[in-house]
C-alpha cells in the first residue's frame, strides 16, 4: 500500500504549516477522498526526515478544524462529510430555517414578491388569451416582452431597440447561449482570474480552452489583458464588471474604458455579465455602451426580482443576435412565455422597481450588520451586494476555515472554487448574506465566524 506522502519542497513556511496545506489542498482535489486513513505521524516524521512533533503538531490542527479526525486504536482519518440530512447538499437551493446557517448560496433576498405574485396572477387569470401562454412563440409574437426587455435594460443605461434584445432563461441559460453563438471548439475564452464558477464547466463541455486574466484591487488588470490579447489570440472575454462575484469590484469608468479599448483592438467579443448592475444605487455606465459592435450585454431579474422567473434580457449587434436566438432555440426552444410575462407585467407596472428598491433596502441592512459584526476583520463589500469577500488571518486556509466553520454550524464558499485554474493560492472566503430568510440566523451566523477569526493559532482542539 502506498503511503501518502506530501511533496513540502514547492510550499513555503514552517515545516508543520506546509502538511497542514498539502492535506488542505489534497482533501479539497479529491486525492484523500473522505475516510481515507493517514500514515501515523512517526511513519510519516521518518519518510519526510523531519520531527514526529512537526508531524503530530500538523495533524492536531488538522483535527481542530475539522477536516481529520483520530480514532483511538486506528489512527487518524479524513474526516467523513455529514449526513444529508444533517447537512444540505450543494444541489440543494431549499431556504433553511433551522440547521446549519447558510452563507454559501448568493441568492436574492426571498419572499419580496409575493403579495405582487398573487396580484399578478389574478390579473392573467381575467385575461382572455390563457392559450397563448401555453403555447410555442416564435419570431416577434412576444413583442411587448421585448419592448419591457428595452425598457429593463434602460435601467442600466442600454440603449437598445427591440430587434437588439434577445430572452432567455436566466443570467447563466444567457452566458451559455453567448458561448454557443459566438465560440467554437478550440477557441480560447478569457476570464477574471476569480470568477463565476459555471463558466468554467460551460467552456469545458463547449470544447474551449480557458485562460484567466490577473485581477488588482480595481478589478481585471487591462496590462494583463492586453498582453495575453498579444501572445494568445483569445476568441471571447467574459466578465462581471458590477460587484463581481466574489470579490464584490465594480470597475469604475476609467477600467471600463481600458477594456473596451482593447477589445476593439483585438477584435475580442465581450460577454458583460451585468446581473448585479439593476441593484447598484449608483450605476455605472456599462462597457457596452462604449463597444456596443463587440459585446454582449446579459441583464437578468433573479437578483432584483426573483430567482424563479428565469428571465433574463441580452442585447447583442444584429449579427450576434441573430446566432442568440439559434441558440436559445436550440438548447430550450424559448424561455416559458408566462414566466416572461410576468416579468414583463412587473417591470410595465413599477413593481420590478419595487422589488429592486426592496432587495436593495435589506442588503443595505445586512452589509452594515455585518460590517459591525466583523468591524475588526479585513474584507471587501458593497452596501447594494449580496456578500463580502473575507481575508483571512494567516493561519487559516480558506478550505480549512470552510471546515471549521461548517463544524461550528456556518456553510461558506472558499475563494478556490472560483478559480478555474488548478492553482489557487487566494486567501479569502465568500460570505453570502441573502439566502437566509432571517436576519437574526445571519447575525448568529456572522458572531460565530467572528469568534472563529479571533482564534489563535493554538486552537482548542475539536471534540468530536
């Protein structure tokens, strides 16, 4: 049997800090899948050359945080994950109310629309062209969704007409409809370097090659951008420009400019994923608006409004529309007309202005929140986004304060998962401040993970 044996050549630091990374880094790949036993720490001492106490030090606050476990008699194992039933699954996007406090799902806020639900529907139920909702729509015979298309899209300062707007079935049913018309396989995609963590499977199953772009403190570096243009011939850019996920940056209007520059320049076709730009109080004029013959521009309501309508607006050059709609058409026909409809009737109505003002107004509560809670950490937020992007103090790795974390009762996003290359060496942690339904499970929430960032690196050990 072939002992497990970290390479600690390629890490830095102590020697007891690189096994605790290497076993971080192995767990979270899958090379010490859950269960599988680790050498005792002498045998592992004697084949690294190095002190049984370094080794017995690594594994103990490996222990602490949850991600190994020892068993008397029988060594020490990686920890098994919990039951379903005591522990969501990732698939799940189920509302908790008890349990586990869920900051890892960066949903709207819920239950806003409700009462304009049930309006609504009693609306349509007076109507007398019920058929027409249950039926296959081609062509412009949904025009006046169109037309509230143009009228959403204006809300972000889109000029657009109703030729220009292309539905689909949210946000991501967009980004993989623009990858479709505009891509082929082979071709290279360009991401931030932290980004949406799908993109990374659309371009895998689509046959693209995927290379990132470094980020700064003002967001993607157009340097860098510039310079992988010039050496890698890259096909499509896709960003988020308005608080990105995860790092909540919103490019400001001179790194707007840089990039339209240069997608000009190197004839790139930009995907401007905008989801969050309805929400930001102050918008930003968007890089569209200054390449409007290169890009994409994909606006979708299930951040301002409701995740279940799955209706999102792109606005596209003719050219590219036209491959949009083949698109949409081929991966599910259209969009269901009545969830198009009712969002047609929200934003003609004001109600999408409401439901955006409301989402806004609890954000604005629960950012200030959590800035008090975490007053004394190093994070980045925006007071109209969904989550903060958390620094963590140096003993900690973003996979090992996931673990903890989880087993003090607080699921979290590490900044790992949105990286799409296979080395990641970020430091920080998504907290997602929307999902949960009430405010004080997100204070309890934000208290724990508080006292977990005021522990110090001699950690009581974890009472299994």
């Amino acid at each position: 049997m072939t002992i497990w044996k970290p390479d600690l050549e390629s890490r830095a630091g102590p020697k007891y800090r690189r096994i605790i990374e290497a076993i971080t880094d192995d767990i979270a790949s899958g090379a010490l899948p859950p269960g599988t036993r680790l050498p005792p720490h002498r045998i592992l001492a004697y084949e690294l050359n190095i002190s049984p106490h370094t080794t017995s030090r690594a594994y103990a606050h490996c222990v602490a945080r949850g991600m190994l476990q020892g068993q008397i008699g029988r060594g020490t194992f990686v920890r098994m994950v919990q039951p379903e039933s005591a522990l969501a699954s990732p698939g799940n996007l189920e509302r908790p109310v008890e349990g586990p406090i869920d900051f890892s799902k960066n949903l709207p806020f819920p239950g806003v629309g409700a009462n304009q639900l049930s309006q609504t529907l009693k609306e349509l139920g007076r109507s007398s062209d019920l058929e027409a909702y249950l039926d296959y729509q081609v062509g412009h015979s949904h025009g006046h969704q169109l037309d509230a298309g143009v009228s959403w899209l204006a809300r972000t300062g889109i000029r657009a007409s109703r030729d220009d707007v292309v539905l689909t079935c949210g946000a991501q049913h967009g980004i993989l409809s623009a990858l479709m018309a505009t891509a082929r396989p082979g071709d290279l995609l360009l991401t931030e370097e932290l980004t949406y963590a799908p993109v990374s499977l659309m371009a895998r199953h689509l046959g693209l090659q995927l290379a990132t772009v470094i980020m700064d403190d003002k967001g993607i570096c157009p340097e860098a951008l510039n310079e992988v243009c010039q050496k890698q011939r890259p096909k499509v850019l896709y960003i988020t420009p308005t608080i990105q996920t995860p790092t909540t940056i919103t490019l400001d209007t001179k790194r707007r400019a840089e990039i339209a520059e240069i997608v000009l320049q190197h004839n790139l076709i930009l995907i401007e994923d905008d989801v969050y730009g309805p929400l930001r109080s102050t918008p930003m004029l968007p890089i569209a608006e200054l390449v409007p013959e290169r890009t994409i521009y994909i606006s979708s309501t299930s951040k301002c409004l409701a995740p279940g309508l799955r209706t999102a607006f792109l606005k596209a050059p003719d050219l590219i529309a036209r491959g949009l709609r083949s698109a949409v058409a081929l991966s599910c026909w259209m969009p269901p007309p009545l969830m198009a409809e009712i969002t047609c009737r929200w934003i003609t109505d004001g109600t999408a202005d409401l439901l955006t003002r409301a989402q806004r107004t609890e954000a604005n509560k629960r950012q200030s929140m959590a800035g008090d809670i975490l007053a004394d950490a190093t994070l980045k937020s925006d007071p109209d986004g969904f989550h903060i992007w958390l620094s963590l103090p140096v003993q900690w790795s973003p996979s090992a304060f996931c673990a903890r974390a989880s087993q003090k009762g607080v699921q979290l996003t590490a900044g790992e998962t949105f990286s799409p290359d296979e080395i990641c060496r970020t430091k920080e942690v998504r907290i997602s401040l929307s999902h949960e339904p009430s405010r004080t499970r997100v204070k309890n929430g934000l208290y724990i993970l508080s006292k977990l960032l005021k522990v110090s690196d001699q950690m009581e050990p974890l009472v299994i």
